[in-house]
C-alpha cells in the first residue's frame, strides 16, 4: 500500500490509516502456453518463473511448491519439507 507518497511494507494495522491508503500494483506479462504438464521448475515459461519469484521476493517467503493443476501429480517440488 501507499499512504501519503510512502510504500508500506506491511499491512496499516490502524482502520483510520488503512481507508487512505493507496492499492500500488504490479503487471506482469503472462503466458498461453498450458503448464498443466509441466513437472520441473525450470520448465515453466519466462514469464511464469518471473512471476513467481517476484511474489517470492515481495512477500520474503521462498518458494517451496508450485502447482500446476489440481492434481498431486501437479506439484513441483522445490525443497523437500522434511
């Protein structure tokens, strides 16, 4: 969010400050490829990976999963949890 010309890093935990904040948005280009099938990370499209990384560094969380349908056969793993 933006309030008054500065980006916050985290959600304002006052209601008074959080109605006058500014949503600040970020594009990307997308991809038509269908990823449905893909089974390893480095398969992805570009702009996938792009994608996925920014929400990586935006949010401080690494990547752990990545699912490319609806199934468990979908699931890219990155680092094994246990």
């Amino acid at each position: 969010y933006k309030y008054n010309g500065e980006i916050l890093d985290e959600m304002p935990a006052s209601l008074k400050v959080l109605a006058n904040v500014e949503p600040v948005y970020e594009t990307f280009a997308g991809w038509k490829t269908d990823i449905s099938g893909i089974r390893k990370y480095e398969d992805l499209p570009e702009n996938a990976r792009k994608y996925l990384e920014r929400m990586a560094q935006v949010t401080g969380i690494d990547l752990g999963f990545v699912s490319v349908g609806p199934n468990r056969d979908q699931t890219i793993i990155l680092h094994e949890v246990f």
